[in-house]
C-alpha cells in the first residue's frame, strides 16, 4: 500500500492531473477497475504484429477514460493472463484505444487468435508520460526503433496534431528489415504535416527498398537543431536507445531532456506487487517513462 501512494504522489505534477477530470479518490478506484473491452478492429501490421482498437464497453468508463502519451494499460485475456501493453493512439481519440501487439507468448498469442467482437479486461491506464507541455515551444525529435514506434505513436500523434506549439519535429524510425517496418500506411500523412521531418532507415534492404541503409543513429547526422532548444524522446530495446541518447548527447541535448520508456516483466502495473522493480524503484509507478539521466543512475536498468 505505502508504494501505491508513493505512486500517486509522483502524479503530484500539475500536468499529471490536468486529464484527472475526477477526483483523485476515485481515480484511484479506477485504475484498480478492470474494464470490460471489445476488440472492435484488429489490423495486421506485419507477421509479428497486428494493431487493436478496444472499446470499452460501459458508455461512461469510455467517456471518462483518459491517458497520456507514454502510459499503457494491463490487457486481461480471460483464461490466459494479464500483460502490460503501451496506449498507442491519440489522447485526442475518445472512442476507442489502439495497442499494437507483438506476438511474444501466451497471452499475446491468445490475443493475435482474438478476433473482432471478442471481450478483453483493461486496467489503467498506468504510470508516467513524456513531459509534452514542458516541450512546448521547443523542437523534438523522436526516435522509434522496430516495436518502440508502439508507445511512441501517441507523442507523435500529440505533436503533430499540435503542430504550432513546438519548433522542428524530427521523427526517426529505424527496423532491420522493411518487412519489419510498422505503420508504413501512416509515414506519408506525418510527412504532409506542415514541416515534419520523418525518416526511415532499415538495416538489411530488400531490393524494393530505395530508402537510407544502416543504424538509426545515422539518421541523427543530417538533424540540425539549437541543442540547449530541444527534447528527446527514444522508444525501443535498451540497447538501441542507450546508442542513440550517447549521440544525441554528443549534440549537446542534456540528458535530463531526453525520455526513454523502460520495460520490465509487470503482474499489478500498480506499485504492489514488486515484480517490476529496478532497486527501489518501480518501472510500473515510477515509470516507465524516465529521463535518461535517471536510467543511466538506476543500476541494472539497463
Ligand atoms: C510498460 C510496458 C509496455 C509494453 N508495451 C508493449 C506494446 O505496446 N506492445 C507489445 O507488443 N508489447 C509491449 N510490452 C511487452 C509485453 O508486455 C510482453 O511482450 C508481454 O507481457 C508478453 O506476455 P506473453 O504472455 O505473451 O508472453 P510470455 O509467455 O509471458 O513470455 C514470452 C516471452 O516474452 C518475454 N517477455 C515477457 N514479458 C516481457 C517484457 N515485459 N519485456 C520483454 N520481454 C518480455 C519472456 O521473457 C519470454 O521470452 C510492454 C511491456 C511493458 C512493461
Ligand atoms: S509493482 Fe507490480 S508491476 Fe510494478
């Protein structure tokens, strides 16, 4: 119980209430709640992935759900079990939520043989966001790589549908191969968005590919911004993100304002349990969502 409200106090942050349109008592009442879902559409993305669209069921839990970029929610497949999986719609999207699932296991395969009608649970949404008021005013790059594009669709839908309050808006999404890349539909209509920069790179190409080859973090060498001006937000496995925030560091951008999303083996996704804890820290409550100068001081983290 004393993590549960350790929890909330990190919630303490004027942003972090602002989308509470209730009380605080009885958020917390729902984040325990488990709502009834229906998959109303499932898209397959690639052989690996498809995207979801749930709708929660009882007319007012869906009014009243809301969430912010960065946040997930636990997804119950009844009989199987419950994983923690990243919101990866647009806050501004009140009918349904989309989560773009990688088929890694038991419940993530009962989940990828769901069909449309059929009924999950959500709870949440659960733990921190990326700072997007605090990068008001100032150029952002984001940085996707392979399933890391899943939590960072909701800052990139954030910044895009609110172009005019940030400066450059660099997205850079990198996967191995271009059978891996997920949302392709999508690249063209950000490209339109007045004055976004998106680029794609793939390491290995097949020979349709005409694209740029290599790291993603190549794709930082053509990114010009004032450093002391710009956020950075980098979603993908450790590794990836450990390389690009060292880059991205090199360009002067400190890292207090770069954000990564941590992912750990989860059970309540609410501070009880300590399944998912880095030391004292719970990646559920605390996190996921860090700056990088927390994650390189929390030990084993990474
Ligand atoms: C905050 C958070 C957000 C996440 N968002 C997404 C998302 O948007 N889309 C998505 O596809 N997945 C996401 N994941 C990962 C997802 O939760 C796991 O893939 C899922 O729990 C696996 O459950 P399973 O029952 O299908 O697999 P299991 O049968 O439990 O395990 C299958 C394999 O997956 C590995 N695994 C299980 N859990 C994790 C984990 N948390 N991290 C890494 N490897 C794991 C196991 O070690 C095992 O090798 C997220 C995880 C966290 C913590
Ligand atoms: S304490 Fe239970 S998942 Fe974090």
């Amino acid at each position: 119980m004393c993590a549960l409200i350790n929890a909330y106090d990190v919630r303490q942050e004027s942003e972090m209430l602002q989308p509470l349109d209730f009380n605080r008592r009885l958020r917390l009442k729902q984040v325990a709640k488990v709502f009834k879902a229906e998959i109303s559409n499932v898209i397959r993305l690639t052989e690996m992935e498809k995207l979801f669209h749930l709708r929660i069921v009882d007319d007012t839990d869906r009014e009243r759900f809301t969430f912010l970029p960065g946040q997930f929610v636990m997804v119950e497949v009844p009989g199987y079990g419950e994983v923690p999986i990243s919101i990866s719609s647009s806050t501004s999207n009140k009918g349904f939520i989309e989560l773009c699932i990688r088929r890694a296991g038991t419940v993530t395969g009962a989940l990828h043989r769901a069909r449309r009608g059929a009924m999950v649970g959500i709870r949440g949404p659960f733990g921190t966001h990326f700072p997007l008021k605090r990068m008001k005013g100032r150029s952002v790059i984001l940085v996707a790589g392979g399933l890391g594009l899943a939590p960072l669709r909701a800052p990139i839908f954030h910044v895009t549908e609110n172009r005019s309050d940030f400066q450059d808006i660099h997205i850079l999404y990198g996967t191995k191969s271009p059978e891996q890349l997920l949302f392709d539909y999508q690249y063209e209509a950000w490209r339109r968005i007045d004055d976004v920069n998106i680029q794609i790179i793939v390491e290995e190409p097949n020979e349709a590919w005409t694209g740029p080859v290599g790291m993603i973090t190549k794709l930082l060498d053509d990114v010009k911004v004032d450093p002391s001006e710009t956020f950075a937000i980098v979603c993908g496995p450790p590794v990836m993100f450990k390389f690009v925030c060292q880059r991205l560091s090199k360009m002067g951008i400190p890292m207090d304002r770069m954000f990564v999303s941590l992912e750990r083996r989860m059970h309540c996704g609410m501070g009880k349990c300590c399944r998912c804890n880095v030391g004292s820290t719970y990646t559920c409550t605390d996190g996921p969502v860090f700056d990088y100068w927390s994650v390189i001081n929390l030990k084993e983290a990474i």
